[in-house]
C-alpha cells in the first residue's frame, strides 16, 4: 500500500485479497475508506497484469541513428501519444525538435516539462492546427524537418461520428497538408500514426485514418526522396480518450462502471510501447528491401491477446479493493454507432 503525506489516503500497489482484508480492518475500527482518485489507481495497477503480457521494450540504437543530430517535426505533440514521442525523441539528442498542437494546454505542459528536463535550446513550439496551410506552410519552411512524425489526429470514434466534418478535416485534409510539406521540404522519413479501426473501417474515424494511409503510400510510390511509413496502434492503456480513465474516475465514484457489451474485446498496448514502436519503424533503412520497400509500409504492433472489456473493468475493481458486482456495479451501455 502507498500512504500519502497526510497519512489519510492509501493507494494499492496491486489487486489481490491483502487491500479487502486491510478495508476490513479499519471497517471493524470505524476508520472510513473510499476509492484513491482516479489518477492513483491508475499509476497503481500493474499493467502488465491487467494487459495478460509483459511490457515490451525495444532496442533504441536504431531510434538513436534515426534522431539523433536530426531535426524532428511532432505533430499532435501535446497528445498522449505525441507528447511520449516528444519525450523519447528529445532523450535521442536532436538536433532540432518541433513540437505543433491546436491546444495550447497541453502545448504548454509539454514544453514546460521539456524545458525543466533540460531540452531548452533545441526546443522550437507552435500552436499551430494542421489544417491552417499558410502556419503549417511556415512551420515546414522554418524548420525543414529531417523526420516528421504526424500524431495529430481525431480519434475518439463516437465524437468523430457524430462530427464528421470536423473528422474528414483533421484526419484527411490536416494528414495531406502535412505530407505534402515533408515532400515539398524533402524530409527523410515521415510516419503516420494510424489505428487498427482503419482495417476495414466500420467507423468514420477508422475510414478518415484508412484514406490517410492510402495517401501516404501513393505519395511513397510517387517519389524518391521522402519515404512514408504508417504504424497502426491498437487502444493505448491509459491515454485521453480510452477506457482505463473512464472505468478510474467511474471507480473513484463508486461506480457504476459502464461497459458496452459483455463480450467486446480490445487490442491495448501502453503509451511507452506505441512510441518505441513508432521510433523503431521509423528507423528501419527503406535500402534494405527485404525489410522495407518503397510502397509505404505499414507496421502493426503484435500486441498479444485481446483484452476483455469486462474483464478489465472488473480487474481494475479489484485493483481499488473493492468487489465488482458488489461494491461497485458494472453496467451495459450497448454498442455506439461505429463500433464492432
């Protein structure tokens, strides 16, 4: 158990019968308890337990060849998997690094954290949106990025569906502008990052993404100085968006914890994995055919089995020391438009 300075919350390290048994006791001392806040559960939990796997990790010489001395342009940089992309590359040693989001929140907290890491003089931010060509154009123009790693996206497959407008803009349209300057500048490499919803896409956010993908291989094909490669990813544990925030905060509660249906499962994999993968597929040497031709690739994480969304919920139940189906209820929502 971990006890925070006031001596009045406890957060448990792991799920199991020791955090029942410590409840129980204070309960027969009349000592109350409730859920720790969201945030603690989740830094509590052991995700490879809740994953079924342990947590990869991946040689980071190759990620080092690709970034290092290199001006690296991150879109989407203040998101969850944009600002671990910001984090990983800044530690390869850029030469230059660019950081571009919409949100001006989330720019500022990762720039302020790169900053105090000590990334200062190589840091360059814009708040800037992808689909603005004249900033877009300008950011491209002053940096000339060796590397671009396009992250920018919307993702969250019911809100896009209901806002598809705004979807095609960002998906399509912001993911064209961004690949037409890294061949306008001759860039390196560029990768996308992509979902696993874009095979054969039943949401409209899986199909903007799919369209995307398309276009950067066509662009792959077309010309020989700028090579394109798209990494998909499954749900990422814990990221802005995902289930594990909703089923903490619906914990932290008391519940109850909705689920869409008993039997839907997911691929997930954690925000440190994606990022690894996206350096690593970005390293690989488009000379060597046999790994990597000009036809804009696209890599796809092994992320092991499935995951059971009420399995889940219910592990992450536990991991507060509470029962499911008793302390804290789990209820049905049904499918939303889009999902399969």
């Amino acid at each position: 158990m971990e006890f925070s300075p006031d001596g009045r919350r406890l957060t448990p390290r792991r799920t199991g019968e020791g955090t029942r048994v410590l409840k129980n006791v204070l309960r027969r001392l009349r000592i109350g308890t409730r859920p720790a806040p969201p945030e603690d559960l989740l830094r509590s939990i052991d995700v490879a337990d809740l994953l079924k796997r342990p947590q990869r990790r991946i040689d980071q010489r190759f990620s080092r060849r690709l970034v290092e001395g290199k001006r690296v342009l991150i879109t989407g940089a203040g998101g969850t998997i944009g600002s671990e992309l910001a984090r990983q590359a800044a530690a390869l040693n850029p030469q230059r690094l660019a950081l571009i989001d919409n949100s001006e929140f989330n720019l500022y907290q990762i720039d302020m954290e790169l900053r105090e890491a000590g990334h200062g003089e190589r840091l360059f931010t814009s708040l800037t949106d992808v689909c603005c060509k004249e900033h877009l154009d300008r950011v491209f123009d002053i940096l000339k990025p060796d590397v671009v790693l396009h992250a920018a996206a919307y993702k969250h497959v019911p809100i896009v569906e209901n806002n598809r407008c705004a979807g095609a803009l960002v998906n399509v349209l912001g993911a064209k502008l961004v690949f037409d300057n890294a061949t306008r500048v001759k860039a390196e490499k560029v990768v996308f990052i992509s979902t696993d919803k874009a095979v054969n896409p039943s949401s409209f956010m899986g199909a903007t993404k799919r369209i995307a993908e398309l276009y950067a291989q066509a662009l792959d094909v077309a010309q020989n100085e700028t090579r394109f490669v798209t990494v998909r990813f499954g749900n990422v544990f814990a990221s802005t968006g995902s289930v594990a925030p909703l089923f903490a905060r619906q914990i932290a509660n008391g519940g109850p914890v909705t689920v869409t249906h008993p039997d839907i499962q997911r691929f997930f994999m954690t925000t440190r994995e994606a990022v690894q993968l996206v350096l690593q597929a970005a390293s690989l040497d488009p000379a060597q055919k046999s790994v990597l031709t000009h036809d804009g690739r696209i890599f796809v994480l092994d992320m092991g089995e499935p995951v059971r969304i009420l399995d889940l919920a219910k592990r992450m139940i536990e991991a507060a020391g509470l029962v499911p189906g008793k302390d804290i209820e789990i209820r049905f929502s049904g499918l939303r438009p889009g999902e399969k």
